[in-house]
C-alpha cells in the first residue's frame, strides 16, 4: 500500500441528527450532520403512513374480486 495516500480514519467521530439524536460511528470525516436518523426515520418509528394515490388500492381490490368470480 501507498504511505500517505489514504485519508484519517476516525474511530469515533459525531453524528448529530436534526431531530437532536447524536451517536459515534466510524469514519473518515471528525464530524457528520445528518437531517434524518433511524430514531426519526417514518419507517424505523412506525409512523410511515401508505399514500394512496388515486384510490389505487381500491382499484386493485375490485380488480382481484372480479377475477375471483
């Protein structure tokens, strides 16, 4: 391997959230803003919620329940 070439590895460098969540991970930056986390991520909280666009769920539905009959 080249000396000199590859960039400081942080063992325990800050990543601050914008929810207010801050935790230490490895990397080659001291320090990490990030906008979202899994401690405010929809889908890692629960809170996603399905969009349905156009009532296509209802659509498929009635759909699949002429094909049953």
């Amino acid at each position: 391997m080249k000396t000199g070439i590859h960039p400081t590895y942080h063992q325990k460098s800050k990543v601050s959230c914008s929810c207010g969540n801050s935790f230490a991970v490895g990397s080659t930056k001291e320090k990490l803003d990030i906008e979202i986390c899994s401690q405010c991520h929809p889908f890692y909280t629960g809170k996603a919620n399905l969009v349905d666009a156009a009532g296509r769920i209802e659509k498929f539905k009635r759909r699949l329940a002429k094909k049953k009959q």
